[in-house]
C-alpha cells in the first residue's frame, strides 16, 4: 500500500499531453517527432495493449477480440497501462504524451481521478476520407489486424460517437490545441511545436 502511494507520487506532477484524433489521423507521426524534439515520453495505449496481445496471455487473447471489432477495451485495463508505464518512466521523463487516449469522456475523468490533469490536448484532425485512405494504405504493412476496411469503419463511427466528445469537454477548460493533419507532416509539425511552445 505504502509503496503504491510513493509510486504514484512519482507522477502527480508530472507534464500531461493528451494526443486525441481519428484514427489514422497522424497522432503516432506527430509524436514520434515531440519525442526527437523535445524528449518526452511516448505512450500510445493502442500500442501498449498490442504488446499486450503479443505476449499471448489469457488477457490479450481477449483484448485482441475487442480490438479486431474495433470496439473499446475496459477502461481500467488500459488506465492500469498507462499509469504503469508512465511510473516506470517518471524519474527520466520531462513530460508525457498520451496518445490513443482518452477514447471517451468517461476515460479522461477516471485519468484524472487517478494519476492527473493534462495541461495540453493536442487535437490531430483530419477527415474522414483522409483517415480511411492513410489506414488502407498503413494496412499493406502495418500488420494490424483492425486495418483493414470493416474494422475501419466502426474505428472511424465510435470515433465520432465517443471520442469526439473528448474534445469539446476540453475545449471547455481552453486546453486544446487543434491541428490540420490533411497538411503534409513537416507543416503540421510547426503546428504541433508552437502547441508545445506555448506551455510554459
Ligand atoms: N484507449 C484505448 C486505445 C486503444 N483501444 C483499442 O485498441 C485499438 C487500436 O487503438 P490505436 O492503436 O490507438 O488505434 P487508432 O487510434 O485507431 O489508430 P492508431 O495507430 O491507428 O493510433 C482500438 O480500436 C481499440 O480497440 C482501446 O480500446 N482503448
Ligand atoms: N500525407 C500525410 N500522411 C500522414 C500524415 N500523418 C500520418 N500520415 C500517414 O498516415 C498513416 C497513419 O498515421 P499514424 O501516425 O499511424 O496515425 P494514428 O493512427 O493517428 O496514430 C501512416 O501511414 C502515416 O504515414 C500527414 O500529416 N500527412
Ligand atoms: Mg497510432
């Protein structure tokens, strides 16, 4: 118990970066470039569960089902994910960028509630038409098993339905940084940096 407590201690100030957008909105480019520019830690939850599921334990198995319907996993496994990776960073990180999450308002309290405040959401945005030909095209050698045209299409309906909402719940605190992801990376790229810039 005692030990939890100094853990999380680690991380309650810690900079917390929201990355939010579509998927194949360009959220993983844009945060492979923060981490060489400005050395924070990357973690994408999308990522975290497929290692999850690459391991083959019983719990990816069923994470792996969830994700080939391109349905959401339970909000407590993906948070306890999260919290891990970032305690097991916190003493080398000068800030964190949470990509892939939160997926839903719900997620971004429990977050909160949890480990803390963001005091950025950056805001990849893209349309729609844009997000289905980057993941056709990532799907010839991604490997991803949800890139693929079916899987897509509900990634693409529960984005709008769940994760929009995200956004305009933060745009209420006047923490979101939108950026237009239809420009070519290097452009959204000085975007992304004057967001960061503008951080104290
Ligand atoms: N917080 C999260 C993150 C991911 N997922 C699951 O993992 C899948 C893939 O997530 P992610 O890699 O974040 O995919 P996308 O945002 O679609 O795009 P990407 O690489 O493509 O970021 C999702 O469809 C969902 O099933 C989830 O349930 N909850
Ligand atoms: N043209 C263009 N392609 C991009 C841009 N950002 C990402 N992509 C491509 O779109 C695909 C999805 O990008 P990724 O970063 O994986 O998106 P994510 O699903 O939001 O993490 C990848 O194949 C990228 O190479 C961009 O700004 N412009
Ligand atoms: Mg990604």
């Amino acid at each position: 118990m005692e030990k939890s407590f100094d853990s999380q201690d680690k991380i309650k100030d810690a900079k917390i970066i929201f990355v939010v957008g579509g998927p194949g909105s360009g959220k993983g480019t844009q945060c492979e470039r923060i981490v060489a520019k400005y050395g924070y830690t990357h973690l994408s939850s999308g990522d975290l569960l497929r290692a999850e599921v690459a391991s083959g334990s019983d719990r990816g198995k069923q994470l792996q089902a969830i994700m080939q319907k391109g349905e959401l996993v339970p909000l407590d496994t993906v948070l306890d994910m999260i919290k891990d990776a970032m305690i097991a960073k916190a003493d080398v990180s000068k800030g964190f960028l949470i990509d892939g999450y939160p997926r839903e308002v719900k997620q971004g309290e429990e977050f909160e509630k949890k480990i803390g405040k963001p005091c950025l959401l950056l805001y990849v945005d893209a349309k729609s038409e844009t997000m289905v030909k980057r993941l056709l095209k990532r799907g010839e050698t991604s490997g991803r098993s949800d890139d693929n045209e079916e899987t897509i299409k509900k990634r693409l309906d529960l984005y709008y339905k769940a994760t929009e909402p995200v956004i305009a719940f933060y745009e209420s605190r006047g923490i979101v940084k939108k950026v237009d992801s239809e420009l070519p990376v290097d452009e959204v790229f000085v975007q992304v940096s004057q967001a960061i810039d503008s951080l104290k």
